[in-house]
C-alpha cells in the first residue's frame, strides 16, 4: 500500500490508514514507514540512529505478524498480529509502544519471553511482558446454539462463529462470547475515524438480544 510522505520544512510528515489492531492488514503503519524512510537516509552515527536502526529490524514495515521477532504463529483462532502504534524519540531517549494479539499457541516462554530478549538484545527495556490467554468457547455449547438460532430468525442469514484479537467485556467470562451488533458485511470503522452504526442493524441486534433473553430464561 502507497505511503504519503510528506516534507514541511525540517520536518517530514508520514500519512498512513488507521486499522483496529485486530486487523493490521487492513490498514497502512505510517509508524513503521517512517522507521523504514529514516533507515535509508545517512544519518549522523549516533546512539539515536542505532536506535532508530535497530527499531527498523524489529518492526519492519509490513510485518504485523511478528517476522522479526519469530513469534509468528496460528491456531483455529487465527494468526498472531504485532503492530507498532506509538513511538517517542526525544532528548536521544527512544520509547514506544506495541499492541500484540496472541491465538491459544501463544504463552510467556514461545512468546513474550522471545519478544523481550530480542528487544534487550537491541538496547531496549519492555516494562511489561505478561500475556493474557486466549478466551475460546466451543460453538457447540448450548448458549452459542441459542444466539446463533436468533441470529437466523431475525436476519434471515446462516449464522457462524468467528474469533479477533482482542479483549472483549466476557473474556474473563466462562462460556461468555461477545456477541455484537454488526453485520459482517458492513465496515464501521470500528476504534477508527468516522465510526457509525446503521440504525436498522442496531433495531435488529435489540430483536436478537431479546430473542436470547427470552430462550434462556423461559
């Protein structure tokens, strides 16, 4: 995907496409295009620079699978995605921040524990390296049968299990699967800008929310 660079005096200005981190690849890292620009240039040998190198290694642009730091893996619930979203150089101090979402392979020894020795390894210190387990619910259980049923009365489409990255308000919930509002059609840009929601998708989500309610309570 083009990037928009952008040169406004002494400074350059990298314009990319947002995404939700759950779905890197549908979006442009502006971040990581910068990282790849500042790489190529031939900047002064300095601390900073090697910083600046050693970031473009690790976060190369258009790895949001976690290449470079050989964590790359899949499961039935999906691939594990890594992205860069923020990034500070200031004073010749270099800080950051990095958004993983990891499938069931994933734990602290083949994971976290890799992607901090790499970052040690290159001058850096990662503040936080736990890991929060996949949540997973067999779509056979009875609950999901019941959501999946008033899915297909009220839309009158086959209804189907999916997984994302991402925490949900049930992910410490035994059994509980996030059961949204949002056609799989229909992109709302979701954490993104300009998000919305059609008002007949949230008229129907109430008629399956009470749908449920009312098979799991009678």
């Amino acid at each position: 995907t083009k990037t928009d660079f952008e040169i406004d005096g002494g400074r350059i200005i990298c314009r990319g496409t947002s995404a939700h981190a759950s779905l890197p690849f549908m979006g442009n890292n502006p971040i990581t295009a910068m990282l790849a620009l500042l790489c190529a240039l031939p900047l002064d040998e300095c601390e900073s620079t090697e910083k600046i190198r050693s970031l473009g290694r690790l976060f190369p642009h258009g790895d949001w699978l976690g290449k470079a730091f050989g964590v790359e893996m899949s499961d039935k619930l999906g691939e594990l995605t890594l992205t860069l979203d923020i990034i500070r150089l200031e004073n010749g101090r270099v800080s950051g921040f990095f958004d993983a979402r990891t499938p069931m392979l994933a734990d602290k020894e083949n994971c976290a524990d890799k992607i901090e020795s790499a970052l040690n390894n290159s001058g850096f210190l990662l503040e936080n390296n736990d890991i929060i387990p996949a949540h997973y619910v067999d779509e056979s259980s009875d609950f999901i049968q019941i959501l999946l049923k008033n899915y297909e009365l009220f839309t009158g489409e086959k209804g189907g299990c999916i997984s994302m990255g991402g925490g949900t308000y049930v992910h410490n919930v035994e059994g509980g699967v996030a059961f949204g509002a949002i056609k799989k059609d229909v992109n709302t840009n979701m954490h993104g800008a300009d998000e919305f929601m059609p008002v007949d998708d949230l008229i129907t989500a109430a008629k399956i929310y009470a749908g449920v309610i009312y098979d799991l309570c009678r």
